[in-house]
C-alpha cells in the first residue's frame, strides 16, 4: 500500500527540498513522549525497564510545541508511555494539525473511547492502536484481560466518528504468520486505514525467549511481504524487503529522533546512552558512526522501522522518482 498520496506528496517534497539545500541529515518523523506514564505493563517494553525508578513530568504544550519546530519534521508520532493520560493531550494534538503535521497519536486504547470528545477528524490525523496479536497473544503480552476486546471497541467508535485509524503490532517469538495474517483479516473488515508491523527489539535485561532470531525474523517477513496487495500494510516495500532478507538498509536513527520528558535521546528511540537538551546538539554533536549494526554489538539484530524505514532516504543521492517509488509503496 505505501503512504496516502497527501503523505506521499508532503514527503517527496520535504526530502527533495532537503537534497536541494544539501543536507546530509534531517528529521523524518519526530518522536514526541509527552509523557512516561502507562496503564499498562507489557513484556516488552523497554521504557518500563528505563522507567522503573522515577518518572520525570510530564511535557508541557510549549514544550512538545518547541520539539516539533527544532526537528523542523513534516511528521509526528505522540507515544509514550500511555499519551492518553496526559491532560493536554488533545490541544497538543490540535495544535500539531493547526500546523499541518501529519500526527498520529499511538494508543494502547483502554482510554480511547473516553478521550475521543478531545480530537476532532482530520487528514493529517490518525490513532494508531497497539495490536499485537489476536486475543490470547495480545493480552499476554499485554497483561490484562480484556485489553484486546476494547482495543476492537476503541477501533470501531472511532472509525464511525470518522477519524483515521492505523495499527501496530510488534511481532514476539511464538506469533505465528498466520495468526498475524487472522488479524490483519479482522482488521480489514473493520475498515482500519493501514497496518504497521515489526519485529520486536531485543532490550537488554528482557527474557531472551521472547524475542525471534535474525533467521525467524526473515523467515516470518517473507511471508508478510506477500500480503502487501491483500492488506494496507502502512510501510514502504523497501523497509518489508528489508525485513525479509531481501535488501540491505543503512540504519538512520537521527531521521526519526525521539523527544522525552527527560530530554532529547542519544541515539534512538530505542537507547539512551544520554539524553541532549536540543535537536541541535543531538543532530551535530552525536558520533552517528559509532551506532549501527557492526559498530554497536547492541544493534547487530535490531531491524525497527524507527531506524531502518528512514533507510529509504538514500535514495535522495539517486533520483527524486526514486524517491517517489520508495515512498508511495
């Protein structure tokens, strides 16, 4: 499926303007955790593992207003932690729309049907729900009953109010294809507007066994590669070949840089060796080349859409309809 063609053209046109004025590095996606507070504790979280602690506050409007102008990025996804329990949380939303961001506001949903009052539809925003498998599977790893049955709820009143609704769903050691491919299925009929899929990554002080091996990880994509004319599959056929073993991508983690309540990540959404106080000091002062499977042994499997879909900006040292075609699917 790739991107919508109102996505498709902002990015064509924000990557080939960056070629032009000649920048190596450039936000893609702004990461924003306005905050690290969750109603839930799912087995693969690393934020968890980080967070265990204290948490920090939360993100001010101003302040999640000023991340998403230092990144300069055409695109933002608001995570978390839960984002939902952030009391501003709809006028953060509001103001990134005013400025026509694409924003998609990624949920577990148990807050969902509640908040929906908040948000107002809008092309330039989606809900993206936490889906990681059909019933069993998704409240194991999520660890509560009943999570997946609103979760379906959520998807379903929020379609009819007219809003855009994406997925995610991380794949975990066990999780069959065709189980994934069942969901997609449910999902479909449910109208949902594109489905997000990766492998999980392997934090480190996480039970090993939940994890798939770089072999599982190719194997199991191979076959998602095939659904991409059955499902909207919310990726570039660049980042699933990848996936599947077919094709190498450079890991770019300053294309989609993450902004958190205790400041910017160094490098990437997924460690924090240190955290910056600006999108400058991460962009400029970061050794880049010291991140990167064969350079960090922490790297060597991960295959996140975090780092690697951005990949797909090497095509810039091509040809902007090389551009196009690796957007637009």
């Amino acid at each position: 499926m790739g991107f919508p063609l109102r996505v498709s053209f902002r990015l064509f046109t924000y990557l080939l303007g960056n070629k032009l004025k000649g920048r190596a590095r450039f936000a893609f996606t702004l990461m924003l955790e306005p905050t690290l507070r969750c109603n839930l504790a799912c087995i693969g979280c690393g934020r968890i593992r980080e967070s265990k602690e204290s948490l920090p506050p939360d993100l001010s409007v101003e302040d999640c207003l000023k991340a998403l102008e230092e990144s300069g990025a055409p695109a933002v996804s608001v995570s978390g932690g839960e984002p939902l329990l952030h009391p501003q949380v709809g006028e953060i939303v509001e103001q990134f729309v005013r400025r026509k961001k694409f924003t998609y506001l990624c949920t577990n949903g148990l807050l969902l049907r509640k908040s929906l009052p908040k948000f107002r539809p809008s092309p330039y925003f989606s809900f993206v729900l936490h889906l990681d498998g059909l019933k069993p599977t998704h409240e194991r790893i999520v660890g509560l009953k009943g999570v997946f049955e609103e979760a379906i709820a959520s998807i379903k009143e929020a379609k009819a109010a007219g809003f855009r609704v994406l997925t995610n769903t991380t794949v975990f050691k066990g999780t069959s294809p065709a189980e994934v491919e069942e969901l997609f299925s449910l999902l479909s009929g449910l109208g949902v507007d594109g489905m997000m899929i990766a492998p999980a990554f392997n934090f480190q002080g996480i039970e090993e066994d939940l994890f798939l091996s770089p072999d599982e990880v190719r194997d199991f994509f191979q076959q998602v590669y095939q659904w991409r004319k059955k499902f909207r599959l919310y990726h570039t056929n660049l980042y699933l070949k990848f996936l599947a073993g077919e094709k190498r991508l450079e890991c770019l983690p300053w294309a989609i840089p993450t902004r958190t309540p205790a400041g910017w990540r160094r490098p990437c959404y997924l460690l924090a060796d240190e955290y910056c106080q600006s999108f400058a000091e991460l962009l400029n002062e970061t050794r880049w080349e010291a991140y990167g499977p064969g350079r960090d042994p922490r790297c060597a499997s991960c295959t996140l859409h975090s780092g690697f879909e951005p990949g797909a900006i090497g095509a810039i040292s091509r040809s902007p309809s090389a551009i196009w075609t690796l957007i637009h699917g």
